[in-house]
C-alpha cells in the first residue's frame, strides 16, 4: 500500500492554514487553538511525524488530539485530508501566502484577497503602491503604509544551526555587557531552550536604563539595519543576515520577562491554563493576584509562586515538565561533566564514502576528545558508498581501516577507542549493506543517518530517549561553541 510523504514544516503549514480558515468563518476557538497548538508541536518535534505514524505513536507527541491524529492517518495513506479541503475550499489560495507577512492576520489577509481580488503577495504590494488598500473600508494611508513595507520585506524565514546562531547571540551579549547600565542579558526563546535550529536570535536585558541600552544595542558593530528602537524593544539585521530582536525590563521584573519569552508556546499556554484555574494571570510583567501584580527578578521565584519547582529552559515544551515541577519530581538533565565520550565522530580516513567525510584525523579527533577528559570515543565514519564498489573492495577498505583503529589503540593509553560505522538506511529500511563475516566490529550498533541518535533496536523510537539525546545533543553543540 502507498504512503505519501509530508515533512514536519508542510504538516505545520497545512494545519496553520486550516486554522487560519477557521478564525476567517469564526469556528469555535478551541479548535482553532487545538489545530495552532498541534502545528507548533508537530513544527519544534524532534522526530519525523511521519516515521511516528508508521511506529503507531502519534500519541506520543503532544498537542495532536484523537481528531487530529486520524486526519494525519488519512494524509498519510491517501495524500490528502477531506475534511482540511472542505474547511478551506472557498478561502482563496493567496490569503495563505498573505499570512507569511509580519503582522498580517487571516481575517485582515481575507479582507484584502477578496476585496482587491488578489492573486499573488506581488499583487498586493502593487495594488498598495497604487494606493487602492486604504479605500477598504476599515484600512487607512497608514495601514496601507504598514502592509506595503512589510510586504516589501517579506521573505521566506530561515532557520539557522544551533551553534551557529549561540555564536552570533554571544557576541551580541557580550558587547551589550560591556555597557554599565546592563545588570544581566540573557538569550530566548528557541536559542535558551537550546533547539537544533533557532530563527531570529532573541535577547533580554534587565536594566533601570532601557533608552541608553537600546542606543548600544543598535550602535553594535555588525548591525546592517535598525527595524526598531522603541521604548524597551528593538531588532536589528545583522551584516550576515540574522534578525536579533532585544527585550528590556526593569530588574525587578526580569525574572518574568525571561520566562515568558523563552517559551516555548506550548508550555506557557499550559502555564497560563494552570495560572487561570489558580485566578492568576501571567504576563511578561509578572503574575497578577487578587488584583495586585506580583514582580519577579529571577525565574525560580516566578516558578515557586506557582508551586512549582524551577524547569530548565531545555525541556520546556509541554511534555509533561509543569505537572513534574507540581510534584516535585523533574528529571535530572545531563550536565557536562556527565559526558564520558562521543560515538558519532566522522574522521578523513578515505573509507571512500558517498558522503560526509569529516576534516580530522582519527589522531587529532583523539586527542582532542582526551582534552575534553572524554573516557572514550567512537571512530564512525559511514560506511563505504555502495555504488562503484564491489563487495570485496568493501571488505578491504574496512579491513585497512580496522587495522589502523588497531594500532591506534596499542599506542594511545588512557582513553576507549570504539571501531564503529555509520550505516545508512534506505526508505525501505534496510541498511546499505550488511556486516560481512569475519568483519571485526566493537559492536553492531548503527547511527541512523537521518536522527543522529544511536540506535540499538528500538532505542531511537523512544521518545523519552529521543528527548533526551536532543538535549544533550543541543548542550554539546554549545559547549563546543565555547573552545
């Protein structure tokens, strides 16, 4: 039977869309809010939703109810949904496109595809141009100003690394530290809670003197473009692209603005629920009380108001962490010093590969894994390419490099040297090739290509695990950052 292929991004868009139809024919909002909370979880998961489906584990990820999780069956096995068709067949294509504009809405995007007609976002920035918005009744020169430069900068979003976005976010921070009237500037969202990819790099300062603060912060060497410098908020475009957005709020709040901006959404709605049923609210000022605002200069103090003990940026995704801090059982997170080696290192030992060689040898990996005070370390480069080798080219070119890991390992004390390889995995699940008799292996664990995340059986499905090995994986990748 065929299956049809949808990445998470595309699977987010269709259920954002879907959404966006039901805010414009005013749909009951807590549909609306459980197709917007499922499109954010299926967009920040940390695993195909698609390799969860055929694992029978859709239940797994957050956010996605029994409704929605039938309609992704039906995506899957027949390439469409009929019931997502039926909700957006008389909403004109363009106003999904519209909505890719900052600040633009569904019901604002409606109004305007069908009331000038539009085609394309390129018709609506000439039918501005030619002034034809602000005769909508409801729209203004100034509104038509605003969609015009938006419009204008529209482009579609980018997605950096990890370890390059927290390079860009310590030299800003760093520079802004150097500025006295900064008492402490923090990373958000995305980038603090230290996902493998982060958008616009986002920053908080607690300051008493927010003007002086933003006067650096948009003097900064590397700026291209200043989009904003308002009274506590302003965004910059860096000279290589990035949009670095800066948060301020006085000392005694800081706590609270930290908090509210690492996110992510999931978990602050859940928070807000939580703080309802308690006849709190919660903002990025503090949390309201009995009609008198409670402030907060660090987040423990914000979590132990709500009875909860402090949750680490990293598992902050609406996984069950507020409900552990409720009973005071969070999970220990892996610290550095925890970290006893790496298994997944390519070398430029010329196994001949399809791809991915690395730059380093297997000596300079190794010493620099010793440096590191790593226990072990595990030489994985891939597997020679299938195509343009025969099976006993394979055999010898293993064998050579075996030999070599060998001798590496009667000369270099004080440290595990693995003899391990990546092996990918066809669409049908099988690997490349298959261990050869008399191969000498340390073990016949495999790295899937397509996680990274050692996998032994069914290890690499366990969404518990998977979490984890994000984390660690995103802990890592800051720490090499720093050397």
């Amino acid at each position: 039977m065929k299956n049809y292929y949808f990445s998470n991004k595309k699977i987010a868009k269709i259920l954002n869309d879907v959404a966006a139809a039901y805010i414009i024919t005013d749909e009951n909002r807590f549909r609306i809010i459980a197709y917007q909370n499922a499109a954010s979880s299926i967009e920040h998961a940390t695993s195909e939703v698609k390799d969860l489906w055929e694992e029978g584990k859709l239940d797994t990820l957050p956010g996605l109810g029994e409704n929605i999780r039938k309609h992704l069956d039906e995506l899957f096995t027949t390439g469409k949904v009929r019931h997502f068709e039926a909700v957006t067949k008389d909403i004109p294509q363009v106003v999904f496109e519209l909505l890719k504009v900052r600040g633009m809405g569904p019901k604002t995007a409606y109004k305007l595809a069908t009331s000038l007609k539009l085609k394309s976002l390129k018709d609506l920035v000439q039918k501005a141009k030619l002034k034809k918005i602000r005769k909508i009744p409801g729209f203004g020169r100034k509104s038509e100003q605003e969609i015009l430069e938006s419009a204008n900068k529209f482009k579609e979003p980018t997605r950096y690394l990890l370890p390059e976005a927290f390079l860009v976010a310590q030299r800003v921070l760093n520079y802004l530290k150097t500025l006295k009237e900064v008492e402490i500037a923090e990373p958000l969202g995305s980038l603090r809670r230290m996902n493998p990819t982060v958008g616009d790099v986002d920053i908080a300062v607690a300051s008493k003197s927010p003007r002086a603060v933003i006067k650096h912060f948009t003097a900064f060497g590397e700026v291209s473009k200043v989009l904003e410098a308002g009274e506590r908020k302003s965004s910059i475009i860096l000279k290589n692209g990035i949009q670095v957005d800066l948060l301020i709020n006085p000392p005694e709040s800081f706590g609270s603005l930290l908090q509210h901006f690492t996110g992510s959404k999931n978990h602050n709605i859940k928070l807000r629920d939580f703080a309802i049923k308690k006849k709190m609210s919660v903002s990025d000022y503090g949390i309201k009380y009995k009609g008198k605002l409670h402030e907060f200069k660090g987040e423990e103090e914000f979590y132990k108001f709500l009875g909860m003990d402090w949750i680490v940026p990293e598992i902050r995704e609406d996984t069950g962490e507020i409900e552990a801090a409720l009973a005071h059982k969070l999970p220990k997170v892996i610290e550095l010093n925890e970290i006893k080696g790496d298994i997944h290192l390519h070398s430029d030992y010329p196994i001949e590969p399809s791809h991915d060689s690395g730059k380093d040898s297997f000596e300079e990996i190794i010493n620099k894994a010793k440096s590191f005070g790593y226990e072990y370390v595990g030489l994985s480069d891939h597997s020679p390419g299938v195509s343009g080798h025969t099976k006993n080219k394979i055999v010898k070119l293993i064998e050579k490099r075996t030999k070599k890991i060998e001798q590496l390992k009667s000369s270099i004390k004080n440290i595990g040297i693995l003899n391990l390889l990546e092996i990918a995995r066809r669409c049908n699940c099988r690997r490349t090739f298959r261990p050869f008799s008399g191969q000498k292996s340390d073990n016949r664990k495999v790295i899937d290509s397509d996680s990274f995340t050692l996998c032994t059986g069914n290890l690499a499905s366990d969404r518990e695990t998977s979490e984890r090995a994000r984390i660690l994986r995103s802990r890592l990748a800051a720490y090499f950052c720093r050397m």
